[in-house]
C-alpha cells in the first residue's frame, strides 16, 4: 500500500505536468470533492490510498489534514492581535512580465498559481486578500516546508538564549544520531542545509525511494505489512548515512530538519508543538489554533507538516519585519531577527539555479533573494515572503500540480516584484 | 492488526476488571506516557497497534484523540458565553454509599471513577470543577456514546422543523438502506434503539465480531490487508441485517445511531460536524472548537466520536435545563427540550437491569432516571447529567478501565444524588 500510495503521489506531478488542468476546472467544490452522505468513491479524498496527495485532490487535502490524518494542536490564546485593513483595488491590475516571458496581472496569477489564499501587508496593513479553492479565512492550510523555517527560527532562538552552539556536533546534542550521517555534522551545517546526508530529494523517485521512505516514516503514506523500515520521524533521520563530506554547498533534504527539530526538541525539553505555542501562538496573539501532522509515534513533522490560518503566517512574517516586535512583547530578540534576515553563503547556493532566486542564499531553515527579501518556502507554492525595503509581507497557501517552485516561482517572484514596485510607488 | 488492535483492545477490560490499577497508579503524567523526543516504545500510544484503546494508555489517548486519529472540527464563533463560578469547598465531603454497600465521599469518588473532568452547576453557576490525568480545561476529552445524545437532539429538531417524521421509515429518507435491517424501521425506532438488528454490542467479543468489525469500518482500528468488510461508518451499518421485529424491548446498539446520523446528514444537507457547529457551537458561544473522530472517507463517528471541552459540555446540559434558551438566543425549542427531557417507554427499559437506572428509560438517544433526571452516557464514565429538579447539571469526563457504566453507575448515581441532596438542602 506504500508503494501503491507513494506511487500515486508521486506519479501525479510528471503526468500532469505538460497540461494541467486549471485552477478553475479543478476546484474543489465544483467538482463536490468530499460532499455527499457518505461521500461517493469518485470525489473521496483518502489518506490510505494515497489519493490526498493526488492533484486535483490535494486541492481539497491541503486544506483538510486534520480530516486526513492525526495532528498535534498549537495552541493559542486570549486576544487575537490586530491587523488593521486598507485594501487596495489596484493591485489586480499589476502587470508584470513572468520568467518565462509571458504578460500577466497580479489577479490573473492568482488562478495561474493555483492559489488558495494570499494576503499582502505593506506597513502593517492587509492591503490584498483573497481566498479559493477549499480554504477560507477560518481555515487552516498545510504550509509544507514553511514549516522548516519555524524550525529554524526556534533553533535560532536557543542559540541565542545560549541553550545550543552553533559550532557543535549534532551528536552532542542527540547521541541517537551519533552513527548517522548527521552525526559529526555542526549545527550550522544543520541549520544551513549543507550537510552531506545520503538522501535524494527526488519526488519522481519510484519504489522505496528516499521520498517514498520518508513518506512511510511520517505517516504520510500508510503502512505496508512487512515493510521493515523506520517508523517516525526521527528514527527515518537516524537511519540516514553520509555521503561526503559536510559544509559543502547547500542541497536541500528535508532530513536536515528532522535531525535539527530532535535537537530543538531535546534541548528546548518540550515537542515541537508546544514549543510553537509557547514561543509564538499564545504571546502573538494568533487568531486560530494551528496543527502539526505528527507520525505513528506521536512525533510532528516539521519538515512541512505544518498546518495555519493565512492571516497567521502574515502576522508571523509581519512581526520578523518589525524587529521581532508584535502584540506588545519581543517575540525575538533583534539578533534572532538579524540571523533571519540575513544573507547566507551565496557561493554555497550558487549551483542552485532556482528561478528568481538568482544570487540568493539559505541560511536558518530560511531563502533569501539579492534584493534583501528573505523567504519561507515550501512546494506547491507555499510562502511567507519578507521584504524589508518594501515594507512588504506576503502569505500565500496554494494547491499547484507541480510541487518544485522552481516551476512556480518563474510566476510568483516577478509578481512579488511588481507589487513590491507598485506599493512603494505612491 | 484489525485482530490484534480490536483484540488488545477488547482483551483488555476482562484481564483488568478483577483489580485494576488504581487512578493515582496509573496518571499518564508520572508514567511519562507520550513523553520523550522520540517517544519510547513503552510510552507510547498509538493506534497502529490498537495501544490507545488498552488500559492505562487510554488514559491518555481519551484526552489526545487528535493526535491519533483524523478528525473534523466543530467550528465556535464570536465571544464566549460565561459560565460565572461560585465554587463551593463542602463537596468533597459528601458521603454517600455506593450501590456495592461501600462508604464514599465526593472526593473519594473522583480517583475511584478514573475522573479525567468533572464540573457541577447549580443553578447555572460552576459550583465544583477539578481535572486530572492528562485532561484539563483547555483539553478536549473524548465524550464516547454521549455524542450519541447530540444527534439524537439533532434529529428532534429536524422533526419539530417538520423535515423529518417520527413514523417514517428509514429507507424513505436512506434509501441505501432499504436492503438492511434498518430499512423498514421508524425513525421513532431508531430514536429510542427499539430495532431489532442483527449485531451484538459485546465488547468482549473476539476475531470478526460485530464490534471488531466495526472498529474497522469506523476507522477506530487499523486496517487489516485483505479484510473485505465494510469501509465507513455508513456502509457499515447499511451492512447490518434484521433480527426480529422492530418495536420491541430497548436494546442498546450503537448501530441505531449510526443510521440516524445518515438520516440527519441527508435530511440535513450537511455533514455532522457542521450541523453540530451551525446548531451549536456557533450558537451557543461554546468556549473551544471541538472534534470528531472521522472514518477513512471522512464520514464523523456519531456513535462515540465526540471530543470537546468539559466546559461546553457543561454549558449544553445547562442550555437543555433552561428551556433551550442560552447566550442569548433560543437554542432548542421549547419543544424539543420537552422531547429530550421527557422519559421513555419503561416498560421496554425495564428488562436492562443498569444499576441505579431502575424505573427509568431511553428516548431520543437520550437516558432517563426515575426521579427525572435526564443523561447523555459514554462508555468508560462519561456524561453530562440534567437534573431539573435539583437545578444541577453535571458534566464529566473519565478513563475508567471498564467500558460499561454497568461497572461505575454504582459510584456514579448515588454520588450523583448525594451531591444534588446537598446542594438542595441550603
């Protein structure tokens, strides 16, 4: 059934990837996806046969996991802190030129995207916000590897707070991951992604891939009967071995955060969840709960199992532009915000070649542009995008068939950039 | 696994009734379960091996449901409804005798219970509140057969709304289940569980037994590789043939609720969830979103599948104790309130022999005492507790190792009357 299911989910990306159908033709209640007593087979979204992860399904999955699979709570509470409105009805008119030299509008990338719901903030204020598909402002959308710079952010802070050195061995920290590949790995190779880990980011693998593996590890993928590897989340990490030497140039694997949320979890002593809530649902004021999708044993997912209100992602990347500031407290210290914001070793990412990124860098679980924006970034076009000189936050949850922003960012970063353009024209 | 879950599942009350672990031996905190990054095996609870349904782990999965298995929310809105405290510190001292001749006091009686969360209002204010275990106020405890008692009242309203007919069969509303036991019943029937089917609620049964089958089919248990049973709540019980006539003696078989909930949700035009958070948690500024446990195809379990705040429950018995009317609004009609506090047939109860329940009945899905208080019951102690004439309401959660109230009803009621003798003497 992991076979089966992974296939599927991973199958789905090259099949449809010539012509996908459109944001339009695929929307999810249009098409009743999960309506009916009981639902009929054909609009059933399924976590055990894999169909969730199948586009068009997934338009109806990334707004529903907590329908498809366990998830743990983030908590918030009392008052939700404001974010005043002036929204602007000129922005769906910003025109632009995409990367691949295609004339479009900001409100035509919207369905290009495949977008569920963007907000714009610029100087604090929600100046656009539209919403489709299956999410809604009262929703909670996954946010996949979005989630990594949460990771990140919380990493940081323990460094900060003098709880971990970023010079030290990962196996200092968690001796289960001694004899992996992560093992004599520093955190900042951690933390920066240029570890060498035997692992392939390859979401066109088949079989037991490393994806497909990863998949079962997580419980995105049900079980197989006799499959005989790792169970959770961190024991896929430690299953991983080297392949290299470490502090090379960055390759993006996902297991980098697996082995960097067991150190933040051992060191801060409390699960990834809790230390979310406590760090920044509950003293940010957050309007929802947030969830984590967590594997058999309990354990989230924070490589992108992340699931939030829009608004919420806004308010977190509102409150990084603000010095750390929001909802009256210092949710960061100003030199977390710094390493944040930031710049890595843009010789490091030079081999990349991401779409729009050029020049740029990945540092703390966070992407950064050469114009100084700073990025949190995970498939299907999911973002949080900072830009300090523009005075500009962006939040986008979408469902796009391709996962790789590389296929996608070719129409989000010059869109980001007209926008950006056009606010701070005035 | 379904063999092996089910069956750790059902093996465990028999292996424990004779001297079970007391509460204090078995808190989920001291004993660290779901503590650890990652989780050690002994700690764990999962639901891939059936350990959330074995006792002592229950203890913790009863308040965590989320984290183990799917689930739809239940949306709350807008501010919450108060519920004013007027905490009384003579409670605990309440003796009383349990119907097994044993002297008890309130106090006592909270450990000896397995008490997760219990709260009593005494005309409308909080006069006791006390959590344990791994439950709390800011918790959601799953609630087992007293959601039963939710689409009961859902249906009665949908009758008093003239959308449903009491004298109607099943089929005209489900034609899908026409072909089954249910099909030429009443809705009257399967309000007051007087059908006559084919399934045994014996929770000590072994292999493919009707409630082993069942736990498949509702998701509750794992699924097992070539099992061809019935997936989803619905089929299930579309599945289930006819034993007898209807409209005999009360027999309690969650499958009765299971096919009322189809009706509500096809007559309703919206799944469970949502009528539940449309009819009530919006309206009734209930303080926490709650949940439902949900089947493979997305299909909530209104069997037992409730998880919810202490506090909402609480605020629910006392909405039905005060005519319908809370938060401002009329919640239930006068009328429907009528329908869930009157009795039922008790000449059809009278056979059943539950402890403390003599002279009393079932209608609606709802449970009626002798002396005029009406419950909604779960297994493993969970309840909420109407008592008109005492003014009190008592909402409890609770992870007894025993399922059958059967077992804690001896506790239970006579505690239950001592508190409101007390309360009433003033």
């Amino acid at each position: 059934m992991l076979i089966r299911a992974t296939a599927a989910l991973l199958a789905a990306a090259p099949a449809i990837a010539q012509s996908p159908p459109t944001a339009a033709q695929t929307d999810p209640a249009a098409a009743g996806l999960m309506q009916g007593s009981p639902v009929p087979a054909e609009r059933q979204v399924r976590w055990d046969d894999g169909s969730m992860w199948i586009f068009p399904k997934t338009r109806w999955a990334f707004s529903n996991q907590q329908a498809l699979v366990p998830t743990a709570p983030i908590a918030r509470e009392g008052p939700v802190s404001p974010l005043p409105r002036a929204l602007r009805t000129d922005l769906d008119a910003v025109a632009f030129t995409t990367l691949a030299g295609k004339p479009m509008t900001w409100g035509e990338a919207f369905d290009a995207n495949y977008t569920d719901g963007i907000v714009v903030l610029h100087r604090g204020r929600i100046v656009y916000e539209r919403y489709a598909g299956a999410f809604g402002p009262h929703g909670r959308h996954i946010a996949m590897s979005v989630t990594k710079s949460f990771v990140g952010t919380l990493a940081e802070l323990l460094i900060h707070e003098g709880r971990l050195d970023e010079g030290r061995t990962v196996a200092s920290y968690v001796p289960e991951l001694a004899a992996s590949g992560f093992g004599n790995a520093t955190l900042r190779q951690l933390l920066d992604m240029r570890t060498a880990i035997a692992f392939s980011e390859d979401y066109a693998g088949q079989g037991l891939s490393d994806v497909n593996r990863m998949a079962f590890a997580t419980g995105m993928a049900p079980s197989q009967p006799g499959f005989t590897g790792p169970t959770g989340n961190f024991a896929f990490a430690a299953g991983l071995g080297a392949n290299g030497q470490h502090g090379g140039d960055f390759v993006y694997r996902t297991p980098n955060t697996m082995a960097l949320q067991w150190v933040v979890e051992r060191v801060g002593g409390a699960p990834l969840a809790a230390q979310m809530s406590e760090r920044f649902w509950k003293p940010m004021g957050m309007e929802q709960d947030a969830t984590l999708n967590v594997d058999r044993i309990g354990t989230a997912f924070g490589g992108g199992g992340l699931n939030a209100a829009l608004l919420d992602m806004a308010r977190f990347g509102e409150m990084i532009r603000k010095g750390g500031r929001w909802n009256g407290r210092q949710i960061l210290p100003p030199a977390v915000v710094g390493a944040i914001l930031s710049p890595g070793d843009a010789a490091a990412f030079a081999n990349t070649k991401y779409p729009g990124i050029e020049g740029g860098s990945y540092s703390s679980q966070w992407w950064h542009r050469a114009g100084g924006q700073t990025m949190a970034v995970g498939v299907h076009g999911q973002g949080i995008y900072i830009d300090p000189k523009a005075e500009l936050v962006i939040a986008r949850f979408a469902s796009h068939p391709i996962a790789t922003n590389r296929a996608i960012n070719p129409v989000t970063m010059p869109a980001y950039d007209a926008v950006a353009a056009k606010l701070s024209r005035r």
